[in-house]
C-alpha cells in the first residue's frame, strides 16, 4: 500500500514522462530505511530495531519458532539490523543465536545484549555464556543492564574491547527514576551508548539525557516506545486523524515509533514483538517522512 506522499510523487513522475507504462512500480518504489550514525565511528544504523525481551524466551516448540524465523527473515528484507537481548531475558539469547543461523543471516545483524550480574568472574562468566548461546565471535554492543555493578563490569567491558571481542561499550536502564545515575556515569565515563526509556507519554528524557547524550557524542538506543504496551490501550477503537498521513503514519504502532524518531538524538528504537505483521509494521515507522517539530507537539497534544 502506497502512503499519499508516494502516490504523488509517482503520478507526478509519471505525468511528466520519466517514467513509463512499461516501468513496474514495485521496483520503483522499494527505499531504505533511514539510518543514523553511531557519533563514536560514524557507522550507521537503521533506526528501527528489535527487541527480545518476552517475545523472544520461547522453548524448543518448533511452531513458535518457525514464526520467529520468520521474524528475523522479514527485518532482513525490511532493513533493521539491530537486535537486543540480555541474560535476563530467558532464552531469548539463544533463540537469537540458532534463528539467525538456521536463517542464513548470522553476519548481517548487529548483536546487542547485556552483562546482568555482581562480581568481575560472574560477569566474565555471564558474558561468555552469551557469546556462546548467541554463536558470536564478537558481540557489536555489550551493555551494563540497569547499572548493575557497574564500576566492576566496565573495567572487563574495556580490556575486552582493546582485544577486540566487542566494539562498543553501553549502559542501560528502563525507568525514570535511574536517570539521575545515568546521566552522571554518561559525563564521568563516556560509553558509546546508552539505552534508556522513552516514549510519547514518558518524556522525561528530553530533560537532561538527550541533551547530555549529544553533547557527549553517546549513541541512543530507547526500550519500553510502547510504554509497555499501555499506548495501545489508550487508543483503542480511536481512528488516527488524516494529518498523520502527512507523515507517513499508517497505524497507531508507527505513529507512537515517529515520534521517537523525530527526535535526532535518538540512533535507533528497539520496539519487541514476536509477530511477523507487527515487525513489518514497525519497521515501516523508519521509512519516508518523520514528522517536524510543529507536527511532533501536535502529535503529543492529541495523545493528551
């Protein structure tokens, strides 16, 4: 289905000659996501990713995973990249690490997951139990999962990117109440990212994080853009005002994704779902317009 903005941009095409009745449309129209660069390497991400936790701590039964599969396939076609994990989350890591394998796309991803434990060998440990579930060489990002000992681990997190088992190094958390630590640890010890909660109606962040984040040159990755999936809650059986077509919204899950993502200080949204219609729909919040300034405090004041 073509959103208006490329329905007109096709038939102006079209009507000026550049292209022709021959010319098949589906080609024409395939894009990429848009993608925002890690400040500490320049590399870039695309803004959408995926989380794991829940949906992803399944057991052997091949049904679930055969729609989990299917997941994964369809963010290759889609172009997200990253995904989040953690020791917490069950057995979310090794879902990830046999799924991306029995899939094919093992090297395309860009692997996240956590150190969730106390104590310097607990967590050398836990770290190596994840590189193995996750059948990785070298994970991408390791993070200190809502700051657990976290002093203790980033020494190890260090000595292990000098050797180059990970590339970058992060911090998370998921509630408001951590921001206060968060923000002091981010201007004391300069991580490459920082993964935090935020959303249309938890904007707390916008306050000092955010702000703190750019100055420091420290990639975002925001949990919990759904609210835990209470938005949806709000809205039900609300229809999404004919505005939002103008920026491309096509559902309240992409409507709830633009708005985070209208915000440039955040690199990428890790949004977790184990359906497949629900991966495709929020990785088309990354695609063609995100809404302004003016259009993104309209979109707040109607969620009021």
């Amino acid at each position: 289905m073509l959103s208006r903005r490329r329905m007109l941009k096709f038939l102006s095409l079209y009507g000026a000659g550049i292209i022709s009745n021959g010319f098949k449309l589906p080609v024409f129209f395939i894009e990429k996501m848009l993608s925002r660069k890690i400040p500490s390497t320049g590399e870039e991400l695309p803004v959408v990713g995926l989380g794991t936790w829940q949906t992803f701590d399944i057991d052997t039964s091949e049904a679930e995973r055969k729609i989990l599969k299917e997941v994964l396939t369809l963010m290759v076609k889609k172009g997200g990249k990253v995904i989040d994990s953690s020791p917490m989350y069950g057995s979310s890591e090794e879902v990830v690490g046999d799924l991306t394998n029995e899939t094919g796309n093992q090297d395309y991803f860009f692997y996240a997951t956590k150190v969730w434990t106390t104590g310097k060998e607990q967590g050398i440990k836990q770290m190596n139990e994840s590189f193995r579930k996750m059948k990785r060489e070298k994970i991408d990002l390791m993070q200190i999962h809502n700051l657990v000992d976290w002093q203790t681990h980033l020494k190890t997190l260090r000595e292990w990117k000098d050797k180059g088992k990970i590339r970058y190094i992060g911090i998370t958390h998921y509630t408001e109440s951590a921001y206060k630590n968060l923000e002091k640890i981010m201007k004391k010890e300069k991580p490459e990212f920082v993964q935090f909660n935020y959303s249309i109606d938890s904007r707390d962040a916008e306050k000092r994080l955010f702000p703190a984040a750019k100055d420091l040159g420290i990639a975002v990755l925001i949990n919990r853009p759904f609210g835990g999936g209470n938005l949806f809650s709000k809205v039900k059986g609300k229809e999404l005002p004919v505005w939002t077509k103008d920026f491309d919204v096509n559902s309240w899950g992409q409507f709830f994704l633009k708005f985070i993502l209208a915000n440039d200080s955040v690199t990428c949204v890790i949004p977790g779902t184990s359906k497949p219609n629900h991966l495709v729909n929020n990785m088309m919040a990354g695609y063609e317009k995100l809404p302004d300034k003016s259009e993104r405090e309209k979109m707040a004041e109607l969620f009021k």
